[in-house]
C-alpha cells in the first residue's frame, strides 16, 4: 500500500512517500514559505500540489491515484484521541476542539487535511496524534495537584507529547535487543529542539517530561522545562507581563539559549563552550544534569530498564554526551543496561500506524 505521510506546519510541509508493509521510504521533501509575503505559495492547498508535482518528478507515481492513503502528524488529541483516527467530519471538529490545547499547532496540522480533502477527497486519510502514545500513563501520573475541577473542567493535566518518536524507538530497541516489546522497561529520551523523557514500561508508556503544553520537564533549545510557577507569576507581576509575553519568554527565549545567551543550536552551545563561554557551560551543564535527573526518577518508577535510548538531532550526534550521562549513571543502572543511540523516524511510525489502522478496518 502507498502511503503519503504529511507534517504540516503553519508554513510548512513535511512530507514522505511510503511503500508498505515494507515501509520502504520512496519518496521525501519539505515545502516551506507558505503564506509567506515573498512565496508564491499563498496557502496549504497550492503547496500540496507541488507535494503532488514532486512525487510525479521524483518517479515516485505515475497518477494520483496511487497514493492509497494519508497519515497526518496531529499534535494534540487531548483526551479525546488516544488512539491513530480514520479522518471524517466529526473527527475534524473534534480534533478543532482539541486546538484549545495546541492553539498553534492543530489547526495547522488541519490545514493540511483539508488541503488533501480537497485534492483526493476519495482518499482514505488517518490522524496520528504526538500525545496518543502516552494514553496509558496512570491517573497519579498525569494529574497537577491543583483543585480537581481544574482537570474536569478545563482538562488541565499531562498530556506528554513526542509520543510517535517514542514508539517508534521503543520499536526499534525491541528490534535491536531481539526482545518482544511487551517485555521490555526502557528509558527514551528525544533529544531536538523539543526535548522529553518517556519511562516505557512493559512497551507502555507510564510517564513522561513533557507536561500538559511541550514547556515542561527538560530543558530545551529555547524551552525552559521544569520552573516553579510561582516564579512565573512572581516575574508576572513584577514586570507586568501578559501572559502572552510570558509565553514568548518561556519558550521562546529560555532554554540553552536564555542561559548561553549564544544560540538554541547545540553545535553553536559546543562552539562557545570550546571558546571559553562561561555561560555556555553553564547551560550545558544544565541540560545534561536535568536528563540524568529524569533517568534516575524513571529508573526507579520502572523498577530498572532494560535500555537508556537517546534520538533525535542532539541524542543521535553527541556520544560524548551519552558516555558522560552513562558515567553519572553508572553506580544506579544494571551492567546489563545498554545505551542505545535509536535515530528516530516519526513519518514511518505515522506510516505505519495509518497502514495497520487501514488493513484492520478492511478485514472487519
Ligand atoms: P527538531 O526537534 O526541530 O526536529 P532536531 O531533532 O533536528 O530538532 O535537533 C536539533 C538539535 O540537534 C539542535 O540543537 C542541533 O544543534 C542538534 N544537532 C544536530 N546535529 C548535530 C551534531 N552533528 N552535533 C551536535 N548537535 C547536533
């Protein structure tokens, strides 16, 4: 089965062209600029027909219709969606109602479906969800101790997110360990731009860094993580912040790039720790104790893991970093406990749960 996978951002899209069950990858790009005042691409719908335009150059299809499916990247599915969903009316509007929760990032990813609706509205098109992966985190897990209406009523509680790169490592460690999932404890850790931590027990996950937004737990490239609120409300009111200037703060300008002052790119951090940068040392110092601290409340919360993954751009390129958190590590984790660098590939994961989700709804 062909299936296009499609990461739309508000300017962007992402996409990858795969054949299953092989899941071999036959096609790749990035469309960007859209809606930009210099491009000429005015929205998402003329963007996917360069998508389309491109997979016909690129000899990934002859004609349209051997495109059979679409899996979506949804970012937010809030407790609504807890597993991949087969796109229709009532799934749109509900996952509307879940952008509320992800104000910039669902109805962007909704752009997209509606572009592809209106450019192969036959077409059998799935939503898989960054917060799906983490439906089995235990109630004590994913509630703030905050008065109880507050999660009844406007649903404030961990929601995690990643959870599509987490699965997928935890596939691929299986694969390398040559153990079922099912029997697996493993620590993954996505290290990007976006950073999270996710304890795997059993192949389930049972909790992770990031909280009810992206902002909590580690710290990021220009994310703060973990910050006691009541510092956020202190610098509130004492600087008379909006909440929208807080925002930008906390996830825009804090991070390594708030403490280094140089730059949210990890290579750019290295540089200037290499300079001489007091500062830039300091923030790395910061993101790696702030790791080693996560790996040790999951360790214990598992009860041991079998494996310590690490992907995305900076756990996938920095092994210097994997030997220093190993050697922290190393009086707490078994000698059996392996290290694994697990490059992570969301689009296949989304490939593949829109090609299982289909197969099964064709055999009922
Ligand atoms: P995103 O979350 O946007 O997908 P990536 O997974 O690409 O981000 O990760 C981006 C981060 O990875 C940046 O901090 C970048 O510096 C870091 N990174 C990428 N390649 C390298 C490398 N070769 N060495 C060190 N850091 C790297």
């Amino acid at each position: 089965m062909k299936i296009l996978t499609i990461n739309c951002g508000s300017s962007s899209i992402k996409y990858k062209f795969y054949s299953f069950p092989k899941g071999e990858s036959l096609s790749a790009g990035l469309i960007e600029h859209i809606g930009e005042g210099h491009s000429n691409l005015t929205d998402h719908a003329q963007a996917m027909k360069v998508v389309f335009d491109n997979l016909f150059k690129a000899r990934a299809i002859t004609s349209i219709g051997e495109i059979e499916a679409i899996g979506h990247r949804v970012v937010h599915g809030a407790e609504t969606f807890w597993q991949p969903h087969r796109i229709t009316p009532a799934v749109i509007n509900k996952i509307k109602e879940c952008s509320k929760f992800a104000p910039l990032h669902n109805p962007a990813n909704l752009e997209g479906i509606k572009a592809c609706t209106q450019a192969l509205p036959r077409v059998a098109q799935v939503a898989v969800f960054d917060t799906a992966f983490h439906h089995s985190i235990p109630e004590y897990a994913y509630m703030y101790a905050v008065p109880f209406e507050y999660y009844r009523r406007d649903g404030i509680r961990k929601y995690g997110f990643h959870g599509t790169s987490h699965q997928f490592v935890a596939q691929q460690a299986s694969r390398i360990l040559g153990k079922p999932l099912g029997k697996l404890n493993l620590i993954t850790c996505h290290l990007g731009n976006g950073c999270s931590i996710t304890a795997i027990q059993q192949g389930r996950s049972i909790d992770t860094s990031m909280g009810f937004t992206p902002l909590e737990g580690l710290i990021m490239g220009t994310r703060s993580g973990d910050i006691d609120a009541a510092a956020v409300l202190y610098l509130m009111e004492k600087n008379g912040l909006a909440p929208r200037e807080i925002d930008q703060i906390l996830n825009k300008k804090s991070g390594l790039l708030g403490i280094s002052g140089i730059s949210n790119d990890m290579r750019e951090i290295k540089k200037g720790v290499k300079k001489g940068s007091r500062r830039a040392r300091l923030a790395l110092d910061m993101f790696l104790y702030r790791i080693v601290k996560y790996i040790g409340a999951y360790w214990f919360i598992l009860g041991g893991a079998d494996a310590v993954c690490f992907t995305a751009g900076i756990g996938e390129h920095n092994p210097d970093f994997i030997a220093r958190i190993k050697k922290q590590l190393a009086g707490v984790v078994k000698k059996t406990t392996k290290f694994l660098v697990v490059p992570t590939n969301e689009e296949q994961m989304i490939g593949l749960l829109t090609y299982n989700l289909i197969k099964s709804k064709k055999r009922a």
